[in-house]
C-alpha cells in the first residue's frame, strides 16, 4: 500500500511537471516602429542671396526594435507659378549627411536597439545652401519638402 501511495505520488508529481512545460510563453510583440514631429512646417525665412542656412527640428522615435530614419528632399517650387529651383542647385545636410534634393532616400538616424519605453527625441539639424553660380531665381516664394520616414531594421 505505501508503494502504492509513492507510486501514486511520483505519477502525479510527473504529470505536474509535463503540464508546467506545457505551459507556452507568450509570443514576442510585433516589430513597432513610430515618428513624430511638434512641428508641420520649417520655415527658412527670406534669402536675399545664395549662402548657406540652417534649422533644426525634434523628432520623436518609439520602438521596440532595431531602426531607421531615412530622408528625403524635395525641389523648391515657386508657390505662386511654375518656376523651381533647380535641384543641382540646391545643397541638403541633415545631421550631417548630404541628402540629395529630388533623390532617393539616406539614412540619417539609424539604431541597432530599441528606445526607451517613452520614446526618444532626436534633434534633427537641417542645412541648407544654393550654389552661388548659376541661374538667377524670379523673387517669391518657394516650398519644399522635408519627408522622415522611420522602418524597422537597419
């Protein structure tokens, strides 16, 4: 009878133990990347000359992954006509790295780790400068764009 009880004991402790490695932990969360930015437009102000010009911007990123953000940069083009500033005339730096204007993307922030739980802001400096040869530009105003693009990997 006591070998019964051992025996009875011992099936019962081994079938616990099979139902606690049965037992699945959950699945890790989907790649989550996010971009933000306070601000919707970047004013350059007036350029009464070529030269060189500057603005920066905060960028918040959230992401439980590795990432990066790319930029782009698009042509100046005259608000109220058809005139444009031509892009080989026209110089892009942001945080350092040239971003051509009308091309394709460049990395300007890149991550091999996710950010905190409250994201990250990230400054974000912007240069800016028209060749000083070249076509001279009909005065007014000109709108460009500034496209940040986050993805995870890098």
């Amino acid at each position: 009878m006591k070998k019964l009880a051992v025996m009875c004991a011992m099936a019962v402790w081994l079938g616990s133990a099979g139902m606690v490695q049965a037992v699945r932990a959950p699945a890790p969360a989907a790649p989550f990347v996010c971009i933000s930015v306070a601000q919707d437009k970047i004013e350059l102000g007036t350029w009464p000359r070529p030269g060189r010009f500057s603005s920066s911007l905060l960028v918040r990123i959230l992401a439980n992954c590795p990432h990066r953000v790319e930029a782009t940069f698009g042509a100046f083009k005259e608000q109220d006509g058809d005139g444009s500033i031509r892009p080989e005339q026209t110089y892009v730096t942001i945080n350092g790295t040239d971003v051509p204007v009308a091309g394709g993307p460049v990395a300007i922030i890149t991550s091999q780790t996710p950010t905190p739980i409250g994201g990250l802001e990230v400054p974000v400096e912007l240069e800016l400068s028209l060749a000083r040869v070249g076509p001279v530009y009909r005065a007014g105003i000109y709108k460009g764009y500034l496209s940040l693009t986050v993805m995870t990997g890098v």
